[in-house]
C-alpha cells in the first residue's frame, strides 16, 4: 500500500489547495489539538489518581454504608467528576473553533449540550455500575454475565442511536422533493440499499462543518446530510458525500461495528474483571475485594487505560474502513475528479489540515489523510468500476 507514503502524499494536495489553506489546516490543527490532548490527559490522570490510591475509595465510602447509596453516589461523582476536569479543556477548544469561524453556537445552547449529554451517560453509568456491582455481590462469575450484558447493551445501543439519541441533539427534516433529492435515493437504489427517507439535519446551529451520513438499520435507515453542507457544495459533491457512506452500508460497516463492538464490550469486561481483581491493586485503591462498590475508582482507571492503549487499534481498523468507503464511492459514481472535489470541499470548509503529523494521525486519525484520499481517487482507474479496486485504496 503507497497511500501513506511521502510521494502519494505529494500527489493528494500539491495544487489543490493554495498555501493560505494549508496553512489555515494546519493553525487550527495546533490551535485545537493541545487542549484536546490535555483534557484526555487530565482524565486519565483524575482515573488514575482516584483508582490507584485510597482517595476513591474514600471518595465512594462517602455517600454511606449502603452499597446501593454508594453505588449511585460514587457513579455520579465519577460522571461529573470527569466531566468537570475536561470541561475548561473542550471549552478552549470550542474558543480555537470559534476563531476559525467553525462555531455558530452561543455559549448557553452548547451548555445545553452538555447536560443533555449528562443525561445520556449518568443512566448508562449507573446502570452498568449497578449490574457490575449486583453480580459481583451475588456469584464469583459474575464477569460472564456482566460480559453478555455489555455486549447486548452495545447491540441495543446501536439500534436505539439513530432513533433515540441522535434527536436529542439534533433536529430533522425530510429533503424537500426534488432534484438532489431524486438523485440520492437514486444512488442508493442503484447501490441495491434500501433508504427510507433523505433528512437534513439543522447542524448550522452549531458549526459551519460539513458532514452527511447513513443511519439506522432496516426500516429505520436514512440518508441524512447536514444542512451546511446543502448550502455549500455543488450537488454533484454532495452525491460523492452520500455515495461513501452508502460504502458503509453495502459492507455492512455499523453492523460488523456493532458485532466488533460487542465481542470488545464482552472481552473487556472479562479483562477488567481479571484486572480490578488483581491483589496489588486492590491493595493500592485500599479495597478488600471487588465486590465492594469502592473499588469502582480501580474499575474506571483500569477501563481508562484499556481503552487509551487500544484507541490506536481502533483508529487503524476506522481507516481501514474508510478507505473501503472511498473505493465504493468511486466505482458507485464513476467520478474521480467528482471525488477529488468533494475532498477538497470538505477540508476547506472543515479547515483541515491535508497533511497532519504522522504520529498524530497514526494515534488519532479516524480517516485517511486529505492527501492520501486525493491521490487514491487519481489512481482510480475505470477497471476498479468493473470490480477491482482503485491501486491505493484499500491494504
């Protein structure tokens, strides 16, 4: 594979942006990426503090002798916790947006957000808590099904989003009847994927970013594009938008992510078990055994680094996927130069950096470089429409 290499990097953006917008990509990239990496710093670092010494424990035994109260309490406490270390840090960086220009929203309607984000996740805490905790008290299994209930969660969760959660930080409007419309759904029925509806979401209350997705399964499953992005690309680059996510649909990426989700969810929860269980570390968060709810400190900064050390796995296999995504969307629409511009639309409007460090991007990057994906739609040859691939765009 040549995409990550100097030369197809060369290829993806020499003449395609101008110096002003690489530039601007690259201020925003280290405006914004200090602070991001400081709160996720801060919040490894409160774990760790908290469930590597006495204070957790401590902190837990507060809320009374009740495993109940203990639970609840010290769940709680863990949630806000957490969400007041971060806090200052995604507020800095909502400030390095803003000066972007990328922020429509006022201060009041992103602390909305925020609560409503707290409601989401204080009900999911608890409730894993109180599962955790219920089990553990009861049998000495308990990780077996702790570990079927993790995993059935994360297949309930994925069918729930796109009907449950993603309202209630958006809303949604059908696409009025019409060209783009048409072509859409066209696309879709061409690609053999049945879509229920086309939808717009109101992103331009928040961002002037530019994004589209499909979501839902089955019955549920639209096509929804940001408003912003309606507003700001030609229709043809909206369809190359729209013809990669339909890549994520037609290889099953959400339903294979939701399976790899909950075999993870499952696996983690017998690793967590047998991590919190371990003696030394019981005996440095001050806990007699695990099944007391003191030890939920432990439990949280064991599952915090679990999932720092596996987030540049995650992010290796996201490219991966990604790069998939872009090799059905050029053999769905045929259009490489269509694709080329669609990126270059994006990382304008996004203001991303079309080359970031290569650490960086190997430890965070979700998708391939705005270079790497121009260079492998200009490889693209009509053969891959045929049922080949374009030569760099998957490993």
């Amino acid at each position: 594979m040549t995409q990550g290499g100097k030369s197809g990097e060369r290829a993806g953006d020499a003449g395609d942006f101008t110096p002003e917008e690489v530039e601007r990509g690259r201020a925003l990239r280290r405006g914004q990426w200090p602070p991001v990496l400081a709160g996720r710093l801060a919040s490894l670092l409160l774990l760790l503090v908290l469930g590597l010494t006495p204070a957790g424990a401590g902190l837990v035994g507060l809320f009374g002798g009740s495993w109940a109260a203990q639970v609840a309490g010290g769940g709680l406490a863990l949630v806000l916790l957490r969400q007041l270390v971060t806090l200052p840090f995604a507020a800095r960086v909502r400030i390095v947006r803003a000066r972007f220009g990328l922020v429509t929203q006022g201060w009041g309607g992103w602390a909305v957000d925020v609560l409503r984000g707290l409601l989401v996740s204080v009900p999911l805490v608890l409730g894993a808590l109180f599962a955790v905790y219920a089990l553990a008290g009861t049998t000495s299994r308990w990780w077996i099904w702790a570990a079927l209930g993790a995993a059935a969660v994360t297949v309930v969760l994925s069918w729930l989003a796109p009907v449950v959660l993603e309202p209630l930080f958006n809303r949604f409007t059908p696409m009025e009847p019409g060209a783009l419309r048409d072509a859409l759904l066209g696309l879709a029925a061409r690609d053999e994927i049945a879509v229920r509806d086309v939808l717009v979401a109101d992103a331009s209350r928040r961002t002037t970013a530019l994004n589209a997705y499909v979501s839902g399964f089955g019955r549920t499953r639209r096509i929804v594009a940001y408003d912003t992005l309606l507003t700001t690309a030609d229709p043809s680059e909206v369809e190359q938008v729209v013809a990669h996510e339909l890549g994520h649909v037609k290889h099953r990426d959400v339903a294979r992510g939701t399976v790899l989700g909950a075999v993870g969810a499952a696996a983690g929860v017998c690793v967590l078990a047998a991590v919190a269980g371990w003696r030394p570390l019981l005996d440095a968060a001050d806990v007699a055994r695990f099944s007391d709810p003191r030890s939920m400190m432990l439990l949280a900064a064991v599952a915090a680094v679990g999932s720092t050390v596996a987030g540049p796995f995650e992010c290796a296999l996201s490219r991966r996927v990604e790069r998939r995504a872009d090799a059905h969307a050029l053999r769905l629409t045929g259009d490489p130069a269509g694709f080329v511009a669609m990126q270059r639309r994006l990382a304008v409007a996004n203001i991303a950096d079309p080359r970031p460090p290569r650490p960086l991007h190997v430890l965070f990057g979700t998708h391939p470089t705005t270079a790497e994906r121009i260079a492998a739609a200009r490889s693209w040859t009509p053969a891959g429409a045929a049922g080949g691939r374009p030569r760099d765009a998957t490993g």
